[in-house]
C-alpha cells in the first residue's frame, strides 16, 4: 500500500507560478495511476489532474489545461503538479491521490484507494 504526503502549498499572487510535490511510500507507487484533486472552501473536492503510471499519458480539467502541468519520478517515488498563470479560484487545498496497481486512471474520487492530507495554496488578486 502506499502512503502520500504533500508539499509546496503556500500564499502567492495572482499569475505567479508554484510547483507541489507529492511524496510516496510504499512499493507499489510505480505501478499506480496518479492525480491531483483540489477542494475550494465550501466546495466538494474537484478533479484537477492524472497521469498513468508509467508518465506516458496526462488528463487535466478543463479549469487547469494549459496552465497546470502533472508529472513524476517513478525513481524518487514522487509526483508533481506545476502550476503556472495561478487564478484567485485556483484557491483550495491540494490532494495527491493513487489508485489500484495497474488501473487507468480516472477523474472521480471513487477511482482512486490512497490520500494524502493535502497542502494549501492561497492565491491572492
């Protein structure tokens, strides 16, 4: 099983860009599809982004296209999120998540068994 924990949240303007890292452990991170999800104060959790578990294949919401890029080291045991052009709306706490060894990656909570605690990223206009 493996465990997640995030890093890299923090207070920054709007447009400036910001990189989070999600750290795994445990065996089976290099054969999990992963993503990142992100909740909005008052808001449900939202889909943000997912990569398959070899890094061939990206997903992004439509909200973060273009702006957002997902990535991971499947050597260092960890995945990224670099986000760039950053909106006040992007405002939320970010959540790394896995799913089930060998499985596609999805864009529901549903799809994925593993979380981390999330980190937060405040962005002000």
């Amino acid at each position: 099983q493996v465990q997640l924990v995030e890093s890299g949240g923090a207070l920054v303007q709007a447009g400036d860009s910001l990189r989070l890292s999600c750290t795994a452990t445990g065996r089976s991170f290099s054969s999990s599809a992963m993503s990142w999800f992100r909740q909005a104060p008052g808001k449900g959790r939202e889909f943000v982004a997912a990569i398959n578990w070899i890094g061939s294949s990206t997903y992004y919401a439509d909200s973060v296209k273009g702006r957002f890029v997902i990535s991971r080291d499947n050597v260092q045991n960890m995945m990224y999120l670099q986000m760039r052009a950053l909106k006040s709306e992007d405002t939320a706490v970010y959540f790394c998540a896995a799913r089930g060894t060998y499985r596609a990656y999805g864009d529901r909570e549903g799809d994925y068994d593993v979380w981390g605690q999330g980190t937060l990223v405040t962005v002000s206009s």
